[in-house]
C-alpha cells in the first residue's frame, strides 16, 4: 500500500525517460522481437540492437498475445519503464509492501504458457542477489553478471534451471571513440551516492572528493538523481566548495561529457567479482575517456592496461595534480587501446550472441 502510493507520488515528480519500441534497427539481431521488462539504460542501448517492447503490470497480456515476441528479458530492475514495476521486483520491507508481488509471476507463467522463453539477468549481483532470488528461480534462463554467484544459484534455483555469466555490455551508437577533444582539465562523475548502503563505494567517492578539492582539481558531478523526491534523503551528494551538481544527462549525451573531460570518474560497487564491472566505466572507455577508478577483481582482470586505478589518498592525489595540467601521451594511448578493447568485446552485440548461444531464439 504504501509502495504504491510512493510509486504515484514518484510518477507525478519524477519524469522517467522513454525509448522509442517496435522500431526495426540494422544489425545481426534487427529482426529479434524482445519484450522487456527493464530500467532505461537497458532499454535503451536494446532498442539499437532488436525490436523490443516494453511490459507493464497493465499490458503484458496484450503484448505477449498479439505482439508475440521471441524472447522475454527481465532485469534486476528497480523501476521499470515509467517506474511502473517499482517495489513490484525486488525484495521490499512489509511496511512498504503489504503483499507479495503477484503479477511478475502471472507474466512469465503466460509467456510459458505460449512458447516464448524467459530470461532474468542480475545486472546487480551480487549486491543484490538476494533481493531478487525470489525472482529468478520462476524463469527459464537465469544470467548474471558476478561469476562467483553462480554457486549460490545453482544452490537456489530448480535443477532445471541453469544459470550462466553475462557481463555488462555498453551501446557503441551511443558511445564511440572520435579522437580527443578535451575542453575542460576537471574531473566529471555521472552517477549516483548513497549515504546508508554501499559503504566501500561511499568511501572511495570521499576520498576522491576529498584529494581533488586538495590538487585543486575542478569536479562537476551530473547528479542521476537530481529529480527524485529521495536525492533529499538516501541520495544527496556531501557539499564541497570545489564539487559542482549538475542535472542529469540523457543516457545518449552521456558521451559528451566524458569526451570533454580530462579525467572520469568511475566506482564499482563490487569489488570481489572477476566479471562484474560498472556500465559506466565500459561507455568511458568506447569514448577513449581517462578512466580513473577504485580497484577491483574484474578491473584487474579485464581493464587495467586502460584505466587508472587508485586505492590511497597519496596514489589519488599524486594522479590529479599531475592531470590538472593535461593527459600525457602515455594516458591518451592507453585511453585509445580501452576503446578499441571495449569494441572488440563487450557491446551489446556480443551479449546478444552469448544469449542466443544458450537461449537459442
């Protein structure tokens, strides 16, 4: 009850992005029909790739009836297209939610019930594999994008359930390396803070705030959560006289800002994953940005020729002073080598076919 009176307060205050649906792009998968149950970011970077469409709690038997899709993909999504799954996926205390949801449920027991696969992907292990367990054992196909999970699902799902990695993917249309063109020698961050949860990436974040103000370095912060009742409570950035709060920036112009900023910041809420990594640090990397980012098993694994990677407040601040003065040769190699590594293997493309490999639609 209460859920569901904030998810109608939410609607009113906060406008949620749309993508455009049923559109037929070019590509490989240009002809492969997907409904989605999925936040924005996803939405959006699909819809360059296959035909999607969005399902709600109101529509899906319609779409799933007359539109019949190949494939239903459902994320760990927390919104869903205009925030109409809120509180309706994940786990949720029961003074926010009186009832167990239902409908999700319903939805994927239709899509059975007419051929068309199912398919959950956890963008968000393993932080939040429990708020979403519940979930993923209904489906099909169970994907995540943190390796060591994977023991833990195939201790919870049903036997016949299998469960397979599929690591975050970025859009090449949205984000794509053009040569530098730096126009400001401060710092940018697109993202979000979070004062009670996620306490190693608060840290990190505060000590980056903490070393810049210190090396003098500028840092504009594009705030994903500036329009949201809750960016005055869970999500309010600390007040620093150098860090500068900017509105949010469409998904697709992302890339400008990371193209015109001489150091991007990226944090990774997990850090013991080999597999899990930030959508944020592969769209800075396609845009040959100078990554700079907290440690962890998977930048070790898979990035770290092409990001800066610092853990003390020394390490921080011996790289932001030198940056202030511009990237050297040596920081724009390394920038350039990322993007080209990014491209040859984690686009949405490449999921798609990882997906279809084991899905086979």
């Amino acid at each position: 009850m209460i859920g569901r009176v904030i998810r109608t307060i939410g609607s009113l205050y906060y406008k949620h992005p749309v993508s455009s649906e049923d559109t037929e792009p070019e590509g490989s998968f240009a002809k492969l029909k997907i409904a989605l149950v999925a936040d924005h970011f996803t939405t959006d970077c699909l819809s360059m790739e296959c035909r999607v469409m969005n399902l709600t709690p109101s529509n899906y038997l319609e779409i799933l009836n007359s539109w019949q899709p190949d494939l239903v993909f459902v994320e760990s999504a927390f919104h869903g297209v205009r925030g109409s799954w809120r509180y309706e996926l994940a786990k949720q205390p029961r003074w926010l939610r009186l009832k167990q949801p239902r409908t999700i449920f319903k939805l994927v027991k239709h899509a059975r019930s007419r051929g068309i696969p199912t398919v959950f992907w956890n963008k968000d292990d393993g932080a939040f594999f429990d708020a979403f367990i519940h979930l993923a054992a209904a489906f099909d196909f169970v994907f995540t994008t943190d390796e060591s999970c994977l023991e833990r699902y195939r201790h919870a799902l049903p036997a016949n359930v299998p469960a397979n990695v599929l690591m975050m993917p970025y859009q090449p249309r949205f984000h794509s390396f053009e040569g530098f063109h730096f126009r400001s020698h401060s710092v940018c961050f697109l993202g979000s803070y979070y004062r009670r949860i996620l306490n190693e990436r608060r840290r990190f974040l505060d000590m980056v705030f903490h070393v810049t103000e210190q090396s003098g370095m500028k840092l504009h912060i594009f705030d994903r959560n500036h329009d949201r009742l809750s960016n005055f409570m869970e999500f309010r950035f600390p007040k620093h006289k150098h860090l500068e709060l900017h509105p949010r920036v469409a998904h697709r112009e992302t890339a400008h800002v990371y193209k015109n900023h001489v150091v991007s910041l990226n944090v990774n809420s997990v850090t013991g994953s080999d597999t899990m990594v930030s959508r944020r640090l592969l769209e800075i990397l396609a845009c040959g940005g100078i990554a700079v980012t907290n440690p962890s098993r998977a930048i070790e694994r898979h990035f770290r020729d092409f990001c800066h990677v610092i853990n003390t407040p020394e390490q921080a601040s011996e790289l932001f002073v030198r940056l202030r003065n511009g990237p050297s040769t040596d920081d724009m190699a390394r920038a350039e080598a990322g993007a080209r590594y990014v491209r040859a293997h984690h686009t949405w493309a490449h999921r798609l076919s990882e997906l279809s490999n084991i899905v086979k639609f």
